[in-house]
C-alpha cells in the first residue's frame, strides 16, 4: 500500500470548472448586451424642420388621434429653454407642424422671442394631450441651411421628407 498513487478529490477541479464556465457565460452575456444596447436602433423616428430665411418650421411625427399639446426649443449646447407654446389653434400645428416662435398659431406661448441668430444646435420637443408621450430630436442648423429642401418638405437626418412621409414612419391604427 505504500506504492499506491494518493487519490486527489474531485470536487476542487468540479468547483474551479464551474467557476469558469459561469464567468465564460457572464461574459459572452455582457457582451451581447453591451453590443445589443449600443447598436443603432432600426426604429429611429425622424423628426423634419425647415428654415427658410428667419421662419423656423418643423414637423413632429405622430398619428391622427394624436394632437400636439406643448412645443418646446431649447439651446442644445447650452440647454436654456428658447420657447415654449401650448395648445395649437391650427390643425396644422395639433397634427405636428409647427411654426416654431409663432405666437397667433398658439392659445398660450412663452414671451421668448426668436433669437437673431439662432444657437448651432435647435431641441425640439413635443407632448401630445392626453398623454405622458412625445416626441423631438436635435436639428443641426447650420446643416439644415445648407440642405436644399424642396417646396413642401423638410430636412430629416435621412433626407428631405413630406409631412406625410414623416407621419407614416409611425405604425398607426387609427380608423381617422
């Protein structure tokens, strides 16, 4: 019995091949998670502006039951707050096209006025009533000048786009 091989137990190579494994799953798990997140999302929904000398126009997309209840304009670089307006008049602006520091088109607005030059960087926002929703984007204005949109569309990050190309975006099912 002196010449016998000593037995070595097996549960340390068991626990330290567990221990592996899990750290192995943990890290294909984040991962995949890390590449998932940050990956640019198929759904992105494209918001449309104009400028066309000093009117600022923009159009939110959104379904026909929705109906813009605030707009708002912040300096993106700085976030001050340019704007606010409640509740359009027009069906135009309850349907998402708005003219930005318009206060007629408006039953309440902010006493901001436009500024003579406006900030590189427009967040627009909107809220539609009834809801805790909205939507916006961040325009680029020197970009936005330099597009060439034509008549009756607006400068999207994909291109110019009607006001009826940024609303289908939206899977709506309305019967409107």
């Amino acid at each position: 019995m002196l010449n016998q091989p000593r037995k070595r137990p097996a549960w340390p190579f068991v626990l330290m091949g567990s221990v592996l494994g899990l750290a192995a799953l943990a890290a294909v798990g984040t991962w995949v998670y890390g590449a998932y997140s940050m990956s640019d999302p198929a759904t992105t929904i494209l918001a449309g502006i104009r400028i066309d000398g000093s009117r600022v126009s923009v159009k939110m997309p959104n379904c026909p039951s929705d109906k813009v209840k605030m707009v708002e304009v912040y300096d993106s670089d700085s976030e001050k707050l340019l704007w606010r307006a409640n509740s359009p008049k027009t069906s135009e602006g309850k349907r998402g096209a708005i003219t930005l520091w318009n206060a007629d088109d408006f039953l309440k607005t902010s006493s901001g006025a436009q500024p003579k030059t406006l900030p590189a960087n427009l967040d627009i926002s909107v809220t539609f009533a009834g809801v805790e929703d909205g939507t916006g984007d961040v325009f680029n204005v020197r970009k936005v000048k330099a597009a060439h949109v034509p008549d009756g569309q607006y400068w999207t990050r994909d291109g110019s786009r009607t006001a009826a190309q940024i609303d289908a975006q939206l899977n709506c099912h309305d019967s409107n």
